[in-house]
C-alpha cells in the first residue's frame, strides 16, 4: 500500500535513517555509541506485596522503582563496567506501565489482576555480551530477580505468570540482541552517543537539530541533535522546524 506525505518524520539510528534515505555509508559503527541498558519484560498475574506494608504495591510500582542505585552502588557498579566486569548487585529501575496505561493488556487479563513489569539494568555494556551473551544475561536475570525479591513480602517469582509451557513469562534483551533484533547500533536503547543541548559543531548553528540530507524528511528521534533519548525535545524541534518552514509562529 502506497502512502503519500508531503513531510516525513523518522524515530530511528543514524545508520537506520540512512539506509531508509537510501545513503549508503561505508563508515563502520562507532564504539562510542555503545548501549549498556539491559531490558527485562515481565508479565504478573498479580503485582507483589512489600516487606513495607504500609506502602501498597500500586503506589510502589506506578512511577518509577530504583534498586541498587544508591550513589556509592552506581559508583561502584559504573567502575565494573568500564573494567570490563558486570556489576554485581546491579542497578536497575522497574516501571509498571499496565498501571497508567491499562491498554496494554486485554480486559479479560486486566480483569484478572494481571499487569507488566519493564526492568531496565543499568551499566551492562554491549562488549561484555559479544563473547557469551546467553550466560551472561542469565547471571544478570537472577541477580535482578534477587534484587526485587529483597524489599517484597512474597515469593516475586510465585507473581510471575506463567504460559502454556508452564514458563515464566519472563525475557531479558541485551545489548547484543537489541542490535541483532532492533538494529541499534551497539544496542544502543538511545540510538547514538546524547548531544548537548547546544550546537557544538558551527555549521549546526540556526537548526533546529532535525534536518537530515533530505527535505522534508526530519530526525524526531533520540538521534536528533541537541537533545535525544525521552526528552520529548526531538518532536518538539521537528515540529519547530516544519512551522518555521511553514511561516508559522
């Protein structure tokens, strides 16, 4: 099916955009768009008690929940990292996204009590999984299920839902499999290296960061210059530069 549009705008790597612009680049990938965000997805037939009871799961888990993130722990597990060691307990965030956006699931699991869980694990980068990406990942997946096991009430994994198999409904994505299966570079969850909020380069002075080598053709991505991963603040340019190009304030 053919579409037509007079202006497009793109939420894709660099390297992404430019085979879609149809550019072929020879330039290899850039170690410093290195990703190192693990991604964990779960599915809960019920979301756990606390060890704090007088904190209810649905206000623990509707914004975002930190584990082993304290200054000295994200110190400690960032000099891990860049010695090329995977942090050991390892931070993470938790968000529940079936709490503010019930559409995710189906009204019958919905109605079920049934809700989902993203993990993101921090300082894990892409070159610690190209050698043995499925046994690091599964080290990794039992240190972040002990982690959230630490401040709840009961059994998290007795929380976790189970598919016809019998399986945890449970997957870890690392760096490496976001590239092979995302195709982002280095799997990279931001797309490429984050810019500043200015121009550094001189030729990028007077843009709003969007452009790309055509016209009519915009980043609103977290590959945008001046501003990337979930700012908000590609779309807003992108949006800027087509009403100045319109001659709307």
């Amino acid at each position: 099916v053919g579409i037509e549009a007079k202006r497009i705008l793109i939420n894709a790597s660099p390297r992404n955009l430019q085979s879609m612009l149809g550019i072929h680049s020879s330039s290899n990938r850039r170690r410093e768009d290195e990703g190192a965000a693990v991604k964990v997805n779960m599915l809960l037939r019920s979301l756990p008690e606390l060890k704090a009871a007088a904190i209810a799961p649905r206000d623990a888990f509707c914004g975002s929940l930190h584990i082993e993130e304290s200054y000295s722990q994200l110190q400690s597990s960032y000099s891990r990292a860049i010695s090329g060691t995977l942090p050991d307990p390892p931070p993470a965030e938790i968000y529940c996204h079936t709490l503010t956006d019930p559409s995710i699931l189906s009204e019958e699991l919905l109605g079920r009590g049934f809700h989902t869980l993203t993990l993101f694990g921090l300082d894990v980068p892409y070159r610690l999984f190209e050698s043995d990406n499925e046994s690091r990942k599964a080290w990794l997946l039992e240190r972040y299920l002990s982690s959230i096991q630490n401040f709840c009430a009961d059994d998290f994994r007795e929380c976790l839902a189970r598919d016809r198999d019998g399986k945890l409904c449970i997957e870890i994505k690392s760096p490496v499999d976001l590239e092979r299966e995302m195709h982002l570079d280095f799997g990279n969850i931001f797309h490429n290296e984050l810019s500043w909020f200015f121009a550094e380069d001189p030729s990028a002075e007077g843009t709003w960061g969007v452009e790309t080598e055509r016209p009519r053709i915009y980043r609103c991505g977290s590959s945008a210059i001046r501003g990337g991963a979930v700012s908000g603040i590609p779309g807003h340019n992108a949006a800027k530069c087509i009403f100045q190009e319109l001659g709307i304030d």
